[in-house]
C-alpha cells in the first residue's frame, strides 16, 4: 500500500542568524550531569578534556544553530525569550546524546562518496570520464551526524497534525514497517522531522540514498515484515551485500554486482543494479514517543532521498498511530 504525503508536510522556514556562544562552564555542567547517571567509579574529565570537549560543542552547536533558531522561532513566534531558551534547551541534549551515542554516528570519507555516486552513474559515464575521476587524488570528508531531540508538548503536536495535516497521520498495522521517503528539495540545505504516536513506542531510524535524479514527491508504503524478510532473501541470493568500512567501521550497503572485493561467479564479474547505495544515519532502535515529541534534524549531505524507518514488527498485536511532520530549511 502506497500513498504521498500532503505537500503541506515539507514547509520552508524563516532564516536566522548562525552565530552561537559557547562557554566551558557549559560543557562541563554535561560531563558533571553524565557522570552523575554512569557508574559510581567514573572518572571526571580534566581540564585539558573539558577544553577539547568544549570545542566539539562549539561545532556541534554551529552545525544545529540555524536549523533550532528556525524551529523555535515556529514553536515561538512572538516571545524571544523562550525562542532563546527552546534553542540552549535542544543544544543541550545534542551534546549530551552526542557524548553517549558517538560510536552511532560515524564519519564517512569522501571516497566512499565518490564510490557510491560512481556507481549510480556508472551506466551513463564514458571510459574517458571514468578514467579522469579514477585519477582525482580523493581526501576525507566527515559525513554530518544526525541530531535528536524531544519536547513534551505531546497532546498540543498531535491535535496540529489532526487539524492542519490530516494525512500525516497513518495506521501502522502489527508486525509492519511504515517507510517514508523524502527526496532532497533543491533549494534547501537541511531536513527534520517530529513524531509521536499513541500509548505504545515505535521503533524509528534514519538512513539516506545517494540519487542522483530523486522523484520529486514524498511516498508513504507499509508493508508487512515478511515482505522485508522475503526482499533481503531475493537480495541476498543476487549478489548484494554489506561491508564495513575498516577506518570508521560505519556499516555500508552496496548494489548487486558492484565489485565488493568477492564477485558474483554465477552472475559475472558485474551486473547494473537501479538501486541507490544508502547509508545509515540513526539506527532503528525503539523509542517512547507516546510520552514525548520525538525530534530531529540533518544537514543534506547531497543529492538523494531520506529514508524514514517507523518499525512496528516487534509488536504481535497492537497497531500503532504515527502522527508525523516533515520540512526543510534554507
């Protein structure tokens, strides 16, 4: 089962200024309160460790500043001061989710980029074009981690979807997965979602494909698990596959046929393959989002669609109602 979302579900928001402050008494109020919650023998960071700590929230606070500025200026429209809170309130918990779920976020290289747009444009690239691009010396590139945040205005968000954006909200059945797929918009520069659902949690996750030509609308399918399980088998027995990236060790998709280092012997050396390499951004984990709004914003990092992961296969019995919205910014 198909549908698109309402047009109303990507809106643009005001621009904002970037700048942001950072002080080292900030970051290290998060390392005291993260100590706090870990083991008893946790050792406190020094001030050498602070300082570094402090520089990493300096960059992650320039990477979200724009993009929270604009969110809170929505959720706030006519009171700067809650604007100012709302912003230090969502920077907070970046940083703090940050430090305890680092290993999920891992660093992508611009070869891999190259490597992964390569291969959608293998088909339609001369050898000529080919053989200059497999001279270009390639340089790491980080990928930009994901954010994540939640706010408690759970029963004021649901009622905005119900009476402003009917269509997103969707029934996902026990034992399905709802999959939302958003093309980039090509006078955007960053993405983010909220959802929530009723009484039960959701699994949620993230991930982006590198398309070079994404459609240009946004589609809603649920589909059962088995129907994901029977995909993976007919994936599997065509010669797709996963790597681990020894450097990052980010798992990586790629297409059949692609030379992964072990071919295909009954297939041949190579075989074209229409889908898109695709990266992991969040891991699909459970979350309860029917205590809170759950949040999140992400930098383009090119060309593509954003992949949104709603998994109810877990659950035997009970069907779950996702209520969700989804925009762009500048």
């Amino acid at each position: 089962m198909a549908s698109t979302a309402d047009d109303s579900a990507a809106t643009m928001l005001p621009k904002a200024d970037d700048s942001t402050e950072l002080t080292e008494d900030r970051c290290a109020g998060t390392v005291e309160k993260l100590a706090e919650q870990g083991d008893d023998e946790s050792e406190v960071p020094s001030e050498e460790q602070i300082q570094l700590l402090a520089k990493v929230r300096a960059a992650l606070d320039q990477q979200t500043q724009l993009l929270y500025e604009q969110y809170a200026q929505e959720q706030h429209p006519d009171n700067a001061e809650q604007q100012k809170s709302l912003v230090a309130d969502m920077q907070e918990q970046n940083f703090a989710r940050y430090l305890s779920e680092v290993h999920q976020y891992q660093l992508l290289h611009q070869q891999q980029q190259l490597e992964q747009l390569a291969a959608i444009n293998g088909a339609s690239c001369g050898d000529e074009q080919a053989g200059l691009e497999s001279n270009q010396e390639l340089t790491a590139c980080p990928l930009i981690p994901a954010t994540i945040w939640t706010k408690k205005e759970l029963s004021e968000f649901k009622k905005e979807i119900l009476r402003s954006q009917p269509k997103c909200c969707i029934k996902i059945s026990s034992l399905s997965t709802a999959t939302i797929r958003v093309p980039t918009h090509p006078d955007a520069s960053a993405i983010y979602w909220e959802f929530a659902t009723d009484n039960y949690d959701l699994g949620f996750g993230l991930y982006f494909e590198w398309n070079l030509d994404p459609p240009s609308t946004i589609s809603v399918t649920i589909s059962e698990s088995s129907d994901e399980e029977d995909e993976e088998e007919d994936e599997g027995q065509e010669g797709s596959g996963s790597t681990v990236d020894e450097e990052t060790g980010q798992k990586r998709s790629y297409p059949r046929g692609v030379d992964s280092g072990h071919p295909d012997v009954e297939c041949g050396r190579r075989r074209s393959d229409p889908r898109p390499p695709t990266d992991e951004l969040i891991p699909v984990y459970r979350r309860d989002c029917h205590t809170e709004v759950y949040c999140g914003g992400h930098t383009y990092p090119g060309v593509g669609v954003y992949v949104f992961k709603f998994d109810n296969s877990f659950s035997l019995w009970r069907s779950k109602w996702l209520y969700y919205r989804i925009g762009f910014t500048k």
